[in-house]
C-alpha cells in the first residue's frame, strides 16, 4: 500500500474503468476503507457488485455494466455466452438479461444477483429512483481452456466468434433450440464454419453434442441462410424429399453463380432457388437472376422458387410442389411421406363436410 493517497491516481483509474473501482484497487492505492464506507453510506458511491463500486450516483451505461462484472471476474475473465453473442451481433442486446462472464476454474468468483439503487436523491441531484435496477447481475462460468477461448486483444474481453456460437448454442433450453441457434449464428453472423468444427473436436461440447453435430453436417451440406436452413429441415427433411446438392456452380455469361438446390445427383434436373427478399432486390441481382432462369430453361432444367413467407408458413405445400416436379422428371419415392400434418390433411376426417343436401 503507498504511503500516501493519490486523487489523481484514483481519477484516472475511474477514468479508465467507465467510473468504476474496485475494492482491491482501492486499498493498493491507500484509500481508507472508512472513506469508502462513509461514501457509500452517503450514497455519493454506489455499490455495484460485490467489491465493485461506482464512484457516481447516477444510473450505469451498458459500458460501465460489462466493465463491472468483468471486474468482479478478476483481471482473466472473459464475456461469454449470450453477452458476448450480443458483443458480436450474434443476439439483440438484452439491457435485463445478467451479464455473462466465463472464469478459470480456480477463481472464487460465483454469481451475483441483480443490485439495485440505494439512495433516490444525493446533494439536490436526481437520480434512479431508489429500488429500480442499477446492474443486472451476473452468471459466472468456468473454462479449463481460458487461455485459448479469448479473442486476442478486443475490448471489453470476450470469447472468439467460434467460441461464443458454441456457449450460446449450449445454453439454449432443448437439443432443437440448440441446433437452431447454431445454424442461425453460423450463417447470420458469418462465423467461419471451420473454426467451429475445431473448437467442437478440442472442447466437446457438454450437452446437445449430437444436434450440434448435426447443426454442423447441415451447414457443411451449404447452408447458409436461415432460409435455406428451413428449407432443408421443414421441407425436405419433415417430408422425406432427397437431399439436394447445396451451391452447386454454374457458368452464365462467363460468370460463375451458385444454385440453392439442385437435385441432379437424384436423376432429376430440378432446380430449387430460395429467394431472400433483402437479398435479391438490388437490379443488378436481378439482373443476374433473370439471366440464371434463362440459363436453366436454354438447359431444359426444370426449376422452382420459393421466399421466406412459403417455406415458413407453408412448407407442406412447399414440399408437395416439389415432389410433384421430382415425380414427374421420374423420381419414386421409396417410403411413406413422415409429415404428420400432411398425413392430417389427407385423412378423411379432416375433410370438410359437405354444405347442404342433407337428409330430410
């Protein structure tokens, strides 16, 4: 502990730390616990957290509200799972939701429930009305791989892109979210498949390791929207299709584009191109479009597309368009379709009756 204490040292400490300090900080600069006491008391000061204290009276910005949990973490800790997914555009920001930190083991930090506002009014000021919100909280985790999950210099810390699809995939409530949100982060937020499967093989995953294996094949397969996604599971899966070929090449004007799904390893020439509504407007991707359907129709290939709305609302109806082409290009169906909801609809007890002409 120094001899003396240093405001200016304290000052540029806060400065730092989004006008936060911590307990520990605190004493190796030589400032007096009864002052941190009476300042708290007084409610110039706010305790945050366990040890970690704001040094204002005023409300705390998202900033400020990382920087404290990854304080109480200690100097190693690192924001994961669904706040580092908010970090990386992988999940809307939730201002409620507990702040994610993940710690070696060995640390002695737990979890901390939210804090609220201590004091409603100080020197005339107004501030967040006593009882209301003033972090919310945090939920500690714990890595054997610290030192390999962290995204190199970035601030605040946070676990790399791949490290983060993975905990936010393994904290969803069911195997399906968990494959879902797999999928959705991978293809939403561009993280590198490659980096996935490495980080799946060195850290196995805790649970759902089967959905998100599976998550991981279908993305290999070229899935990469969450159009293309529903495609595969809703339409094609649900209703016992053939797996079509995803991104196959083909050359138009000299130019090599991609088809969504092409099913010509099936003996058929379909085309399926799923059409992104954001995606497709711009009049050179028109363009381009226009001139792959004339490609097609020059190559007497048979081709279907559908949007987002189709596949999502109604891919039974989706489904049946397709086997419909597959069928009459010569495809045969070797089982039952599996649908339940098509196997609904085609029951007689779901027709409706007849109106009128009823016995007398």
């Amino acid at each position: 502990m120094p001899a003396t204490f240093s405001p200016a040292a304290l000052q540029a400490l806060v400065d730092r730390q989004y006008g936060l300090v911590t307990a520990a900080q605190l004493h190796a600069l030589g400032f007096p616990p009864s002052r941190t006491r009476q300042r708290l008391e007084t409610g110039s000061w706010q305790r945050v957290l366990h040890g970690v204290y704001a040094i204002t009276s005023g409300a705390l910005t998202r900033e400020a509200i990382l920087e404290a949990a990854l304080l109480y973490g200690g100097t190693t800790a690192l924001l994961s799972h669904r706040t580092a997914a908010e970090l990386w555009g992988m999940a809307p920001v939730s201002e409620a939701g507990p702040v994610h930190v993940t710690v070696p083991y060995g640390v002695s930090a737990i979890g901390q429930p939210a804090t609220a506002v201590g004091h409603a009014v100080h020197n005339d000021r107004v501030v967040p009305a006593r009882g209301s919100v003033l972090h919310p909280g945090v939920v500690v985790h714990r890595s054997r791989a610290q030192r390999h999950i962290g995204a190199g210099d970035l601030l605040p810390p946070r676990t790399t892109r791949a490290d983060t699809a993975l905990d936010h995939a393994i904290a969803q409530p069911s195997a399906r979210e968990a494959y879902v949100s797999l999928i959705g982060t991978v293809t939403n937020a561009r993280v590198r498949l490659d980096d996935v499967r490495r980080r799946m093989n060195e850290r196995t995953p805790r649970r759902y390791r089967k959905a998100l294996e599976a998550a991981v094949r279908l993305l290999a397969e070229g899935v990469q929207s969450m159009l293309e996604y529903r495609f595969a599971v809703d339409v094609e899966q649900a209703h016992g299709l053939p797996v079509a070929r995803r991104q196959e090449p083909v050359v138009v004007d000299g130019r090599t584009l991609w088809e969504d799904c092409d099913y010509s390893e099936h003996g058929v020439p379909l085309i399926v191109r799923l059409d992104g509504r954001r995606s497709h407007s711009a009049r050179e991707v028109a363009f381009r479009d226009r001139r792959r359907d004339n490609a097609a129709e020059l190559a007497d290939r048979p081709r279907l597309v559908f949007g987002y709305e189709e596949v999502v609302v109604t891919p039974c109806l989706v489904a049946g368009e397709v086997e419909q082409v597959l069928r009459r290009e010569g495809w045969h169906r070797r089982d039952e379709n599996p649908c339940p909801a098509c196997a609904r609809l085609a029951s007689p007890d779901t027709r409706q009756p007849r109106t009128g002409g009823g016995a007398a």
